[in-house]
C-alpha cells in the first residue's frame, strides 16, 4: 500500500509532463526538455553525493564531454547516426570518468572535492583554449542526429515532439535503471560505503573498486545527459564544463534531497524554475536563489522529497491529539 501511495504522485507527475506538447508551443516543449535534461544530470550526480557519500564539483565534466563529443563526431553537412554517436559519447564520458576516478578516489573530504574541481577545470580550458572545441564561441550542431536502422525511421529527433519524448523516456528508463541498481548487492554496498567505510573494508568489500563503478556510472549517465542537452539545443560551449554547472546540478540534488531519484528530478524542475522566475525579478537572481538553497538547508535537511513525509508526520501527529 505505501509502494502505491509513493508510485501514484510520480505516475501523475509522469503524466503531467508527457503532456507538455499538446500545448503546441514550441518554447514550453523546449524549456521543459531542457529540465528533463537536467533532471537526468542530477540523478546521475546523486549517485554519487546522495548513495555513496561522494562529493564530486566537476561532475560538468563528463556533462561537457559527451556534449562536444556528439559536435565533433557529426558530420557538418549531414545527420550521424544517432546509434553511433550516442553510444560514443557516452563512451566517452565514461572512459573519463574512469581514468580521472583512478586518482581522484584516492582522496577523501575536502581533498577530493578540490581534485574533481581540478580535473574538471583541465577539461574546461582543453575545450576553451584549444581548437578542439571551437574557443569561447563553441561548437554548432548543425544536423541532429538521424535514427534510421536501415532506412526505416522510429522517430525523428528534428520534430520538437518526437525529441521532448525520446529525453522523456530516456529519463524513465534512467530512473528505472537506477533504481534497480541501487536495489541490487552493488547498490547496498555503495550505501554502506556512505554510511561507514572501515565497516564495509572490514567485511572484506574492496570499496575503491565500488567507488570507481559507481564513479564511472555517474559519469556515463552525466555524458547521456550532455549527449541530449547537445542534440536539444544545436550548440555547445565551453561553459557546459565550468565550475558554475558543476554547482548548479549540486544544488538541484541539494534542493531535491539527497539520496532520492525522484527528489534529484523535483531539484532540477524546482531550480530551473525558481531561476526563470527570480530573473525575471531581478538580474541578482543568485542572492534570491541562495537564500532558498539556505533555507532548505535549515529548514528542509531532507529538501522537497521529504516535505510529504513531513506533512504526513503533522496529520498523524494531529490526529493523535
């Protein structure tokens, strides 16, 4: 009965969002398949900072890599092949993520915040500093990629519909994924890392072998989240691997709760929306948004997955007066 209970809101929310394009305007679909994006990218970082207790601020990363990656392997004058250059840059993204996840797990607190940082900002001046990826001006994404097998097509990703619907259902099946993974011995074991380290070394787990899994999963699901802001928006920048996204996406995983996949896609639409509405307030938009994140802090420590828990807690709580 509580598994229903919980799975009711979200198949609402679901539904909700999945009818996004029967508006018909093109800058609602845009904008709420750049949140879907988003929502994917923390869910990806709440892998690390909400499960396994790992603070990664370059997570941007693997964000801005797969991003690139899909610039520069497409052709310029025709559409690649979605089932090339999807698998590529994610490719990508992971293989990052797991040689720079040889160091940087070496580390702990502060220390391996500071070299996540570090990494990221190499990878940002690669980009920024080099032809490679185009300067400051960034690269173009002229054609979207094609989804042909054979000359038959399944959908089309230059049709706003078609594209709202493939990132919709590529963040069903991220949550889903997810979920069962964490559900799995792996998961558990990421858990107990989070939870007490020494104990889990004493129970004889090779936790740096766990940290790294989970390290370079993260950064894969963080590259297909960059694969489809790319392929959404036509172009990137080096400012996809700064240090800015990188504290953007904490705080949607902050403002969404900690260790909770649903909580992580509440942050990212939360934020994104907040940060519509405080601009068009003020151009100091950060000090309104910092003053929410504090608040949640200190008033909401579970962020807004745990406010329904909380109100259940007052109802019972006035209901036994």
């Amino acid at each position: 009965m509580n598994a229903n209970a919980s799975l009711i809101p979200k198949l609402v929310a679901l539904a909700i969002v999945a009818c996004v394009p029967l508006s018909g305007e093109s800058f609602y679909i845009e904008m709420v398949g750049k949140v879907l994006v988003m929502a994917i990218f923390a869910m990806s970082l709440d892998l690390l900072v909400g499960f396994t207790g790992l603070v990664s601020f370059g997570h941007a990363a693997y964000f801005g890599i797969a991003a690139y990656a899909v610039a520069i392997l497409s052709p310029e004058y025709e559409a690649a092949s979605l089932w090339y250059v999807l698998p590529a840059s994610v490719g990508l993204s992971a293989l990052a993520a797991f040689v720079i996840g040889l160091f940087v797990l070496r580390t702990k607190g502060i220390y391996f915040i500071m070299v996540t940082l570090a990494f990221a900002q190499m990878a940002y001046f690669i980009f920024h500093d080099t032809p490679l990826g185009g300067g400051s001006d960034g690269k173009y994404l002229n054609n979207k990629p094609s989804a042909s097998i054979f000359g038959w097509e399944p959908f089309d990703l230059t049709n706003e519909v078609h594209m709202f619907y493939f990132v919709l259902a590529v963040l069903v099946l991220v949550y889903l994924f997810l979920a069962r993974v964490l559900q799995s011995p792996f998961g558990r074991v990421l858990v107990g890392i989070k939870s007490n380290e020494h104990r889990m070394q004493s129970l004889g787990y090779y936790t740096f072998r766990y940290k790294l899994g989970a390290f370079t999963l993260a950064g894969a699901l963080g590259g297909l989240a960059g694969f489809l802001y790319a392929v959404l928006s036509g172009f990137v920048t080096p400012e996809l691997l700064s240090w800015h996204e990188s504290g953007n996406v904490l705080l949607m995983v902050i403002l969404g709760g900690m260790g909770n996949l649903a909580g992580a896609i509440a942050g990212a639409f939360a934020f994104e929306a907040m940060r519509e509405i405080f601009a068009d307030i003020t151009k100091y938009w950060q000090l309104l948004m910092g003053g929410v994140i504090v608040a949640v802090v200190l008033f909401l420590p579970g962020g807004l997955a745990g406010v329904p828990g909380r109100i259940k807690r007052a109802l019972q709580g006035g209901e036994a007066k």
